[in-house]
C-alpha cells in the first residue's frame, strides 16, 4: 500500500507553492494564504530540496516558474482542486440530506434578472440549499467556494471554463410618464437633450452614456446627465420612476418593457463584444446540484419573452 506520508511533499508546501505560481510572486502567496513571505520562500525552498530540483528561477523581486515548475504546477492545480471539491462535496451534506451550491454575480444580473426568478428554481429542487453572492468586483465572484459565476466581461479568464450566457445589448429606455412631461425622442441626437440617469463609469469595461452616444455620433453635454450612481439596479429605479432617460440591458429590462412600466423611446440599439458568461473552474468537477442550476439558467433564459422594439 502507498506511503503518502512519506512519498509526497507536505500538503502545507503544495499549497504555498501552488499560489505563489499562479500569482507569479510570493509576496501575493503570502498575502493570500495569511502567512509572511518568508514562510512562503521556506516552504518552496524545503519542496525544491526534497523534490531535487529548481521550481522557480529567482532575480530581484521577480520569480518566474522553471520548466519543471511549470509541468509541477498543471499536477498541482489539478491535484489541488479534485481534493477542494471533494471536500466540498462532503461539507455541502446538509443534516436533511440535500446539497448546497453557493453562486455569484454582479449586483445587476443578481436585482434585475436572478432573483425574481429563483422561485421557481427553489420550486423544482428544493432539496439544494442555495447561497448567492452579489458583488460587482470579478475576485469575489471567482472566489472559493463559488461553483458558478454569471460575470460580465469578454469570457478571457485563464484557468476557468466559459459558457457565453447572455449577449450584451443596450438600448434607452424610460418609463411613458417621461415622455409625456417632456414630449417625444426621436433620434439618439435628441437624446443629448434630455435628461438622462447614468452609470457612473468604475470598470473599463461598463457602458454608460457618453460611450453609447458617441458610438452612435452624438457628442453628450455633461449637464444633461441629472443623475449618476454606481449601482446599475438604482439607474433603473431612477428611469422607472420618470426621472429621465436610462441605458437598458436586453434580458434585464424586457420584463419591464413588457409590463409598461418602461419603454423604448427609439429603436436604436448597440451590440458589443461583451457578454456574460457562465464561468467555472476548468480543473473543478462540476457538482450535480451545479449542473442542475446551470441547465435551469439556460432553460429560464431561453424561455423568456424579449420585447420587441
């Protein structure tokens, strides 16, 4: 029978040296795992030892991978994540037997899309317990023990499986009330006239008016811009209310739309290169009650009705 014990590193030296791979510093395995950077150099330094050979090459302030530690790290990593999600798997056992399945996503999709709808996920697997993390910084909703991720971006993250989810199309919309105290919008040139809600413009890759408008040939006037924040679910609430003119989402404004309680004062629309994606780690086996929710989300959103212009 195998000696583990005595034929493989010590778990505690795979880890630091897993981290300090994957950021290409020590300094950040460190910071990671909440230990000093010199624990961290010990422990590589005790792994090179036992293991008789050279995982990182080491200048000033730099630490680049070998070509052994680059063949180490794919083992490792793999290794590293079937024994996370095995854990997993046993800590997700609830008392009454059913799983648990923790999921993430920014605050727009979580408000606008996800929630009203996870009713009728709940409804067909009541025995998963399911925890939602809504937060707009990408880290958080990458991070252990998220299964899966519905995150905004153009589905280049290294080391996770990405399934495009929803295509990004965006469009004005404000709510009829609007349109009666102001009068009728024509043109996107008439839009640089009104009174328009805005995203305040935090991550390089977040539409907000004076992009849209230049992608379609009018220069915008900041005064116009009578309200910004940085929540995208409050620019929504804004425009519902009549507070002027707002940027909506395809898929996240159209239950909205059909409803009346918003509406498309031209037909004007922009496509862009972005998207949200349905993102997983590409070495973590993907969990039943995951396969469950991810073939719920395509099936809920295949179903929906998209108001047409």
């Amino acid at each position: 029978m195998q000696n583990f014990r005595q034929s493989l590193p010590p778990l505690d030296h795979l880890i630091a040296f897993e981290a300090a791979a994957r950021h290409g510093s020590f300094t950040k395995a460190a910071h990671e795992l909440n230990i000093t950077q010199s624990a961290v150099s010990q422990q590589i330094r005790t792994l090179e030892d036992r293991m008789g050979v050279s995982l990182f090459e080491r200048s000033h302030k730099v630490v680049r991978l070998t070509a052994e530690g680059r063949t180490f790290q794919n083992s490792v990593s793999v290794a590293l994540g079937h024994l996370l999600s095995a854990a997993n798997t046993v800590r997700g056992t609830t008392s009454a037997g059913g799983k648990r399945l923790h999921v993430a996503t920014d605050d727009s999709i979580a408000a606008l899309w996800l929630t009203p709808r996870l009713h009728k996920f709940q409804a067909l697997f009541p025995e998963i317990t399911l925890r939602l993390t809504s937060s707009d910084r990408i880290e958080e909703c990458f991070a252990d023990p998220v299964e899966l991720a519905i995150v905004h971006g153009d589905g280049g993250w290294p080391g996770y499986e990405c399934e495009l989810f929803i295509e990004e199309e965006i469009f004005p919309v404000c709510a009829p009330t609007y349109l009666e105290k102001s009068g009728p919008i024509h043109t996107a040139t008439d839009l640089a006239g009104a009174d328009l809600v805005d995203l305040d413009y935090e991550r390089w890759n977040w539409m907000n008016w004076a992009i849209w408008l230049t992608e379609n040939g009018v220069a915008l006037a900041s005064e116009r811009r009578k309200f910004q924040c940085n929540s995208y679910p409050l620019v929504m609430e804004a425009a519902r209310n009549g507070q002027g003119v707002a940027l909506g989402w395809r898929q996240f404004v159209d239950d909205d739309l059909l409803a009346g309680r918003l509406t498309r004062p031209i037909n004007t629309s922009l496509k862009t290169h972005f998207a949200y994606y349905l993102v997983r780690r590409y070495n973590r086996p993907e969990s039943p009650q995951a396969r469950a929710f991810r073939s719920w989300l395509i099936s809920e959103r295949d179903s929906q009705p998209l108001h047409a212009p």
